[in-house]
C-alpha cells in the first residue's frame, strides 16, 4: 500500500527532523513492503532536511504539489502565471505585506527573523535570499502578515490561484490555480482510492477526499469532515495509529 504524509504537525512537530521513534516506524512499514511518499507545503529544498539520509529518496510533493520528486529527480515544478504573480505583488505592495516567495530553489523572504516559517526556511543554507525582481520565477507565495490581513485575503481569495488560509497561523498559501497534493500524487502515478494519508490542515484535504482511508491529526474542522480517522497531534498517538493501520493491512 502507499502511504502519503504530511510533515509538519503530522509526523515531525516544531520544525525538526523527525525523531528515532518516528523513524523507525516508518522504517518497519517500507520493511513490510509499503511505499512512502512524504507531501508537504515547504518545498522540496526545507523537505529535505527534516528527513533521515535513507528516507529522502522516496518520492517528495513539495510546495503543495508544486514540486514533484521521484528518487532523488525532479520531475516537475509548476509556476505561477506571470500575469497572476504581478497581480499577487501589486496586492502585497498595497497591503505592505510581509511574505516568503519560492522560485525553483532560490526564494525571497521579507519577513521578521523571529517569525516561524523563517525558523524553517533553508535550514542548511542551499539556497539563497535574492532580491524580488533576481527571482526568475514564482511557484509558491506565502503571505505572513500585511497592514490589513483579511481585505488581502479577500481580494487574492477571487484570483484564479489555489489558495489555503491558516488560521491558526494566520499565514496565506498561494500556488498556481489546480496545483494541489493531489495533482502532484497523480503525477507520481498515484490512483485514487490506491492509497492512506496523514495530514494535519487544510491543505491536506484535496488528497484526503481521493485517499482510500484518511487520519487527521489534530483538531482541524475542515479536514476531520473529509478525513475517516482522527488521532491527537501527539507523536506516540500517531505513531500507534500507524502501527494500528499496518498491522489492518496484514490481514
């Protein structure tokens, strides 16, 4: 069986890598001949490093389905309209937004140093901060703060953009209109009803609503309606809900 997972907040929490534990019972599943694809909003180059050497070879969708990897080869990076990327910047000029923008590995970053995404951004130093117009091409927008958060919201809300707000963040994801996980599953040859998710947020749902069997962990509305199982946001809880579905998939 496949078994598609989110990273943070799912299986590793707080920006780190994840834990012995963690791995090592993702280790038994590929032992038991399961396939791993890890999906997440950071993208392919903040992936990375929060996985152990052996597990950074699966295949990785990066950037909300952004970026697709297979075994170390990347094998597709979708881009932002630059008729759609101009409009976005003219809304973040007239909201003065704060935002991190990721090309195809370079980015540009105008928020504070103490913010979370900084704390996860480029952890190994690849890549490098470029000035605005230096970006060659924009995959993801990420919106951190503006002079009026939800009228921005609202206005980007009615571009033809994928777009997620996290609340609890009170963060803004921007990607390309019909780019999700789950058209960068597809691309991976995933089918529907061929596989089992982890997630934690609202982006995780367009992979949830196609998956054979779905945990949302945490408490996160959206998601627990389209999700056929719900587990705390603890590690040894998700990691015995794990174990829960392996030893199902024996049978």
């Amino acid at each position: 069986m496949i078994l598609v997972f989110d990273l943070d907040g799912t299986i590793c929490y707080k920006g780190k890598p994840l834990s012995p534990n963690m791995v090592e019972c993702l280790d038994r599943l590929v032992g038991e001949g399961h396939e791993l694809i890890f999906a997440s909003a950071r993208p392919i180059r903040d992936l990375l490093p929060v996985l152990p050497d052996h597990l950074r070879f699966c295949s990785l969708v990066g950037g909300n389905g952004g970026f697709v990897q297979r075994e170390g080869r990347l094998l597709s990076v979708s881009y932002l309209e630059k008729s759609i990327a101009d409009r976005i910047l003219q809304l973040i000029r007239k909201y003065e937004a704060a935002f991190l923008i990721d090309s195809d590995w370079d980015y540009c970053y105008t928020g504070t140093s103490d913010h979370p995404i900084r704390q996860n951004l480029d952890p190994g130093g690849a890549a490098r901060n470029l000035a605005l117009d230096e970006l060659a091409a924009m995959v993801k927008i990420v919106i951190l703060q503006s002079s009026n958060f939800d009228r921005l919201y609202s206005e980007l809300a009615a571009l033809p953009v994928a777009i997620y707000l996290h609340g609890n963040e009170k963060i803004i994801d921007i990607s390309p209109k019909g780019i999700d996980k789950w058209t960068g599953l597809q691309k991976l040859g995933v089918q529907q009803n061929q596989f089992i998710a982890f997630g934690n947020d609202a982006n995780d749902v367009p992979m949830f609503v196609h998956a054979h069997r779905s945990v949302c962990v945490g408490n996160h509305a959206e998601l627990q309606n389209v999700s056929t199982d719900n587990v705390a946001c603890d590690e040894d809880e998700v990691i015995r809900k794990i174990e829960e579905i392996a030893a199902i998939l024996k049978l």
